[in-house]
C-alpha cells in the first residue's frame, strides 16, 4: 500500500519512479538512496571536521582555480598544517601527517620559495620542522608523470613522503586538456 501511495505523491510532483530493481546482475548498480547512506558515517578529515570535509583522509584532493588566486599559498598553508606548524587552514582543522611532505615546486619556484618565506620565515621554531619534514622538489619531476604514474608514488616513499603536494599539475602535465592525460591523472 505504501508503495502504491508513494508512486500516486511522485506522479502528482512529476516524478518519475523505477521500477523495483529486483535482481541487479551487477552489486555496483544501487539506487540512490543506498548509494548515499553507503557513504554515511565518521569520514577521517585530512582537512575539516564533522560534516564539513574538505579533503577526506585517503582520497586526493585538487584545488582547481585561475592563475593568481592563491593556490600556492593554499597549498603551502596545507603543508605547513599537515606539519603541524599551523592548526587551521581557511578556518577548518588540518590532521597532522604520519611522514613527511614532498612538494614539487614545478611552477615558479623561486616565487614559491619567495611565498613559503613570508609565512614562516621569521618563525625560528618552524626551521628544524621544515628542514626535517618538508622536501622540495624545484621544477617538474624528472619523469612523466602521466605515463607513469607509479613513479610518483614509489618516489614519495622513498622519501618518507606520506603526502605529496604538486604546483601545479599544468607544468606536470602540460597537455591537460587531452581526455588521455586528465584520465592519467
């Protein structure tokens, strides 16, 4: 009966309702109730807390913007929270990082470098954190990071990186706009 009335209150909004989906050949088709109370529940927060996660914990996060806005800045006040030189970035708790943080510098890193001063540069204490924990990579890796992809991730380790920050992916991977490197990356 409550099916039959739940149907009757669709049509009159101009719903359109599935049919049951009965038996699904394959368990990754779900409606979409399922498929956002899968998702319900405590996310570990990279950045964030609560409801409000901005980068949950194990997923990459992408900060995507126009030339100018402050990505690196961003960026940077991620590493220097992840080190626990900071406690907040844009007002939202940063879980402090197991290892180290590799940051590729790959576009302008003199002014990076210039930035990254400005923010810790007078704070004495934060030296020995940055000399033991940050590592910076001046310039585009030294493979392709499209083709190869593993790379990457064996090179952080090697490092004791356990977050890697790229700046930016446009000098990574210059030729963005093709469909085979945004699915590369």
């Amino acid at each position: 009966m409550l099916a039959a009335q739940t149907r009757t209150a669709d049509a009159e909004r101009g719903w359109t309702t599935l049919p049951p989906l009965g038996e699904v050949p394959d368990p990754r088709l779900v409606d979409g109730l399922s498929f956002v109370l899968g998702a319900v529940g405590d996310v570990p927060a990279v950045w964030g807390n609560g409801d409000d996660v901005l980068w949950a914990s194990g997923e990459p996060l992408l900060i995507v913007a126009p030339d100018g806005v402050g990505k690196t800045t961003l960026g940077q006040r991620l590493a220097l929270a992840l080190l626990e030189l900071d406690r907040n970035v844009l007002g939202y708790p940063v879980a402090p990082v197991d290892g180290g943080v590799l940051y590729i510098a790959a576009d302008r890193p003199a002014q990076g470098a210039r930035s990254l001063w400005r923010m810790v540069g007078h704070d004495t204490k934060s030296h020995g954190r940055l000399k033991e924990s940050l590592l910076v990579w001046k310039g585009p890796p030294p493979f392709n990071v499209v083709k190869e992809p593993e790379r990457l991730a064996n090179w952080a380790l090697e490092v004791g990186a356990s977050v890697v920050i790229l700046d930016s992916l446009g000098f990574i991977a210059p030729e963005l706009i093709k469909d085979e490197t945004g699915s590369a990356l």
